[in-house]
C-alpha cells in the first residue's frame, strides 16, 4: 500500500497469473472515514474494492486503519461468497517474539529464493528492520509488514482493468 493511498487512485494489480486464471486487482474505493469494529474505532480509513477479471460487479470490499492494518473485509455485487469479517483485537508484538517472528518471515522468502528462483530472480530480498526504541511511536500489530516486491516477468502482456 503507499503511503497516501488517496493519491494513487488507478486499479493495480495484486497477482498476475494467466496460466491459473489469477487476475487480482484493486481500487481505492473510499478514504478518510471513520470505522468502528469490534477492536476499537478507528480514524482515516481507507477502503479498497478488490475483484478478478471476469468478475464484473463482484468485489471485496477491505478497510485499513494506519497503524492498524485491515479492520474490515465486506464485499458488494452479486457475489456468491458474501465474507464479512471484523478485527477482534489487536497485540504487539517487543523484543523476542518479534525477532522470532520476524526470523520465521525472512526464512519463508529465503526458502521460496530457493525452490522458485525464477519467480524471484527479479526481485529484491525482504529486509529486517531494527527493533523499535520504546519512544519511537507505533509499534508493529498483527502482522510482519514486510513488503512483498514483484515485477512483470518478461514478455507478460496484463488486460487493461475496466472501470
């Protein structure tokens, strides 16, 4: 996700596999609202509608708080799955367990470096970053929030995403 969402409006795609009909893509969909789960209310919202290629109308709807991560998932259109889902909780993760953590996710991408070193040939290794002074302000929730880096293979031709 970048930084401003509200200033990178076009669809992207999230997955790109033709050969398993994998055509993920998402919009910003709405921003700056206000949300309120089962975990606490939340400011500044941003939702984005997230559909397939070939599912015309059919989206899923997901909702990040800054600092947060995802606090809702809905959906709109004729969907035959209607998943509706909320945050709980939230925990933070200090010192040993988030190095632990952590070690677990680099150690993933180190083992799909080597069983699948075509799909990561262009891409750059995740990085760890340092633990967080006490002051340092928000603390890392729920998930890693490592930053999945993927380019176009050669030669890949992607559909335009339709409005």
């Amino acid at each position: 996700m970048f930084a401003d969402p509200t200033t990178h409006t076009q669809a992207d795609y999230q997955g790109w596999a033709p050969a398993v009909e994998w055509s993920d893509f998402g919009r910003l969909d709405k921003a700056g609202f206000d949300d309120c789960v089962a975990s606490g209310c939340y400011t500044d919202v941003v939702r984005f509608a997230e559909s397939s290629l070939g599912e015309e109308g059919i989206f899923q709807l997901k909702s990040y708080a800054k600092g947060v991560g995802e606090v809702r998932t809905g959906w709109r259109g004729e969907a035959e799955s209607r998943e509706e889902l909320e945050l709980k909780s939230t925990a933070v993760w200090r010192g040993s367990k988030l190095a632990r953590i952590r070690s677990m996710a680099l150690e993933l991408e180190r083992r799909a470096y080597r069983i699948s070193p075509q799909v990561y040939a262009e891409t750059e290794p995740m990085q760890s970053v340092p633990e967080m002074a006490e002051d340092a302000g928000p603390r890392p929730r729920q998930t890693l929030g490592c930053v999945k880096r993927s380019g176009d293979s050669p030669g890949s031709s992607r559909p335009a995403i339709k409005d």
